[in-house]
C-alpha cells in the first residue's frame, strides 16, 4: 500500500468480496465487473522497471524452482 499511496503502483481491486480498510476506496472485484471471485491469499514478486530482461527472467527460474519444493508448497 505505501506505493499506491506514493502513486508508484495503482490498485485496481482487491480480491476480497468485501472493502478492505488498507485500501478503502479501492473496489471490489465484483464491483469491477468479475462476479464470482475471492481470493484472501496471494503471493507475488516484483521488481522495478528497467530491471534487464536477463534479471527478470532469473528471477522468474528461481521463484518457479522454489514453489516447486514440496516442503514450501506444503507451507504455502
């Protein structure tokens, strides 16, 4: 949320049928047009822009190769 609020990212919706007070002004999915949809976890990785494409995709490998560890997909 500090980088919504900075202007460096925008929300579109949160994936939770109801507002949440961390981003109150942010709509719901279903307020958006998906009816149907409710997600309470979610994971994700960024990185800024500009990073090089080489980097990028490293990071995508080595993301993908960790969830694929039976032991983080049990915690996860």
């Amino acid at each position: 949320m500090p980088r919504v609020r900075d202007g460096k990212l925008r929300a579109l919706a949160v994936m939770t049928t109801k507002h949440t007070p961390l981003a109150p002004n942010v709509p719901t999915m279903q307020e958006s047009g998906v009816q149907d949809y409710e997600i309470t976890v979610w994971y994700g990785i960024t990185a800024p822009r500009g990073t090089p494409s080489a980097v990028v995709a490293r990071l995508e490998r080595e993301f993908n190769a960790v969830m694929r560890l039976s032991d983080v997909r049990e915690r996860v």
